[in-house]
C-alpha cells in the first residue's frame, strides 16, 4: 500500500510541474521596444507573435504563420511595406 502511495504522490507532483511549466510559458509579456513602433498584425510566424491575439494571450503562442488576429512590434511606418495590417482582421 506505501508503494502505491509514493507512486500517487510522485504523479501528482510530476503533473503539478508540468501544469506550473505550461503557465509560465504562457505568460510571455515582451518588452515594448524602446524606438517607436507600431502593432502589425498578420505577419508574425507560428510561435513568434508578440503579444494578446483573439485565441491567445501571450506572445510566443500564435499557432499559424500570418494569423490575422496576432500581432508583432515593427517600426513605425514598416507595417503596410510588409503587407501587414494595423489592426487586426474583422470577423464577420
């Protein structure tokens, strides 16, 4: 019966790491840049969005290339050169 328990405890403790691990991760906030920037949405790459995008919350969890709703920091005045958009797409 001990056995059984240190098992139980030791899954239970091994699934409570990886639950922290996930929320950590999923709470990237990148600094804002420091020249002056602008949100440009629809460009950034699976996993490389920036920041809060209408499926998820934080940056680094886009989970498609070009996603309307994620954004990047660019500079002022890049985003339309690049084919992005300043706001992100509307449903509808």
């Amino acid at each position: 019966m001990k056995a059984h328990s240190t098992v139980a405890v030791a899954s239970i403790a091994a699934a409570i790491t990886s639950v922290l691990a996930l929320a950590a991760q999923a709470q990237v906030h990148p600094e804002k840049p420091t020249y002056k920037y602008e949100k440009c949405y629809g460009v950034a790459k699976a996993g490389m969005n920036d920041c809060f995008t209408a499926t998820s919350s934080c940056g680094g969890t886009a989970k498609v290339d070009n996603d309307p709703s994620a954004w990047k920091y660019v500079p002022v005045g890049t985003c339309l050169k690049i084919k992005g958009a300043l706001a992100p797409a509307k449903k509808g």
